[in-house]
C-alpha cells in the first residue's frame, strides 16, 4: 500500500503570494533555490527573472515537501508554506540544515515554535505592509493578517530586519 501524501491540497491552503514579497529578500539569497510549495509559480517566476536557478515542486507535482526531497542538491529554501501545516515546514526546514526563508504569519511567534526558533536561531524579515494574497475565487484577496520572512542561515545580520515592499 503506498503511503498517503502528508500534504493535502486544499482550497484553504490555496494562497498564492504576490511577487513583490521577494523584494525585501532577494539580497541573501544565492545558488540553487527550492520553491517546494510553488503553487501557481509566482514566486518562481520571479526568482528565476531576478537570474536564479529553481527547483519548483509542490503536492500536484507529485512531491510532498514533508517526505520528499528533489533529485538536484540545493543551496536553500524559499517558500510560503501552507499556513495549516507550517509547524511541520519549520521543523522539517531545521531537520534538513539548509538555509531557508519561511512566508508565514506574525502568529508564527506564539507557542511551541518559540521552543524551536530560540534553540535553533531564526533571522525575521518584517515587512513594511500587509501582502495581498490571490486566492482560487479571485476574491478576498485583501490582507487579512500581517506576514514575515522567518529565516535561517541566509545571514540576514541581525535577529529582525525591516523590508520595504
């Protein structure tokens, strides 16, 4: 029997980011970028404009990011995880040792998860505005709750930075 993916698509996961939320991080990043919850490719898209090279996969390409890894070796990282299971993407992000840049909630910082960013050290990116999702519907894409980059190992510099979107 095979196993059953841990990562379910589903529509209230299904929110696509914006392009612009790269801005503030591009200037750490560097080498082969795993986008491993690319969606629609928005985010690959515009790294592979800006000259990066992407290994884009997600749930429908067949590639569950919690038990997969792709068959290329990456330098880091970069995507905005399904926000139902972003306990899991942190703790599998920190497993796997690579630098990488979560787009998650403020929220983020509340409970259990202060266990794992203090023990294994976290660099925020905040941003200067809300972000405006795409959703499948087209609508209600207005900024429902304030979001961050949460890094690790891209030597941001400092524990919290401020972007400019």
């Amino acid at each position: 029997m095979a196993n059953k993916p841990l990562l379910v698509a589903n529509k209230a996961n299904d929110f696509q980011t914006p392009p612009i939320a790269l801005k503030p991080l591009m200037p750490y990043l560097s080498g082969r970028i795993w986008e491993c919850a690319c969606g629609e490719g928005n985010l690959v898209r515009e790294l592979k404009a800006n000259g990066f090279e992407v290994i884009a996969s997600d749930i429908k390409t067949g590639k569950d990011f919690l038990t997969d890894l792709p068959n290329v070796d990456f330098s880091c990282i970069v995507t905005n995880p399904p926000y139902s299971l972003k306990d899991q993407f942190l703790k599998r992000c920190y497993l796997l040792g690579k630098p990488f840049a979560l787009l998650m909630p403020l929220t983020t910082l509340e409970g259990k998860r202060q266990q794992w960013l203090e023990k294994y050290g976290v660099e925020i990116i905040l941003l200067d505005k809300r972000l405006n999702f795409e959703t499948p519907s087209g609508s209600g894409t207005g900024s429902w709750f304030a979001t961050a980059w949460f890094t690790n190992g891209l030597n941001i510099g400092k524990q919290i930075s401020y972007g400019k979107l």
